[in-house]
C-alpha cells in the first residue's frame, strides 16, 4: 500500500503488477498527492494484479490504468485517473475475467475516460459504475476526425 501524504511520485517506468494488490491513498488533508508517468502507462495489471485507487491523482501518458488480457481488477472508490485514455481493461474472452469498479472518485481521458474490449477472443469484462464523474474529450466529425466539443461527461451518484 502507498500513501502519498500530499507528495508526488514521478515514475520513470509504470507500477507493473504482476500478482497482488496495489492499493493508492492519500491521507492528506486535501487529498493533493499523485504517481504521475509522462508518456506510458501509469500503473498496468498483468496476471492476477488488483488495483485500488481511494484518494489522490494517478496521472498517466497514454493510460492511467491498464489491465492486460484478464488480468484482475480494478476498483477506483475515489480519487482521481486522468490519462489519454485513464482506465482500460481488457479481458481474455472468459466471463468476468476481469472486473472494474468505479463508485467514486473522478476519471478523465483525453480520448477515452473508461475502454474495454469486445471481440471473441478478448472479451469478458464486467464494468460496475455506481459513482463518480466520468470524462472524455473524444471528438469526431462525420469523417472520423478529432474535432468539435467533447462529446461525454456522465456524472454517477448513490
């Protein structure tokens, strides 16, 4: 378990979890530490990894969180995940391989706030989403092109 207590944790490499939990906090008064990666992957799940995020800002390049091929779960009850695209899971094509709980907390994609996979040989992931504000930019014309006004902001509550 990491407690940021208010301070940063800049990573040259990503958290990467092969089994087990990694649980983030931040037990500071307002919340303000981060695990910050510029250009990967912040923290990836491989294996049997189970992520938790309760208070402070995983901030990442191209993901916040990344769960490969059925690898866990990812719980985010707050905080903040924001990244080009901040929570992806993709499973193993197993039912409930691999699981994402969101029920507080903020996550933000600069293209995809929350992304899964859905083909025969990958699927498999359950997504519970009861809280939270959930972002992404992602902006298309009818050509495919990224431009316009964002296109999403769902908010969950209890």
């Amino acid at each position: 378990n990491i407690d940021l207590n208010g301070h940063t944790i800049e990573l040259a490499d990503r958290f990467a979890i092969e089994s087990g939990t990694l649980v983030i906090d931040d037990t500071s008064a307002n919340a303000s530490g981060k695990v910050t990666a510029s250009n990967i992957a912040t923290v990836v799940l491989n294996k049997d990894g189970k992520f938790v995020l309760k208070h402070g800002t995983v901030e990442g390049g191209t993901h916040g969180v990344f769960a490969n091929a059925g690898a866990g779960e990812i719980q985010i009850t707050g905080g903040k995940v924001t990244a080009v695209n901040a929570v992806c899971a993709v499973g193993n094509g197993k039912p409930g391989n691999m699981k994402v709980s969101i029920s507080g907390g903020e996550i933000l994609g600069e293209n995809a706030a929350v992304i899964t996979n859905g083909s025969v040989d990958l699927g498999g992931v359950v997504v519970n989403i009861s809280g939270g504000v959930i972002t992404d930019q992602w902006r298309h014309d009818h050509r495919g092109d990224r431009s316009g006004n964002p296109c999403r902001k769902i908010t969950y509550f209890r």
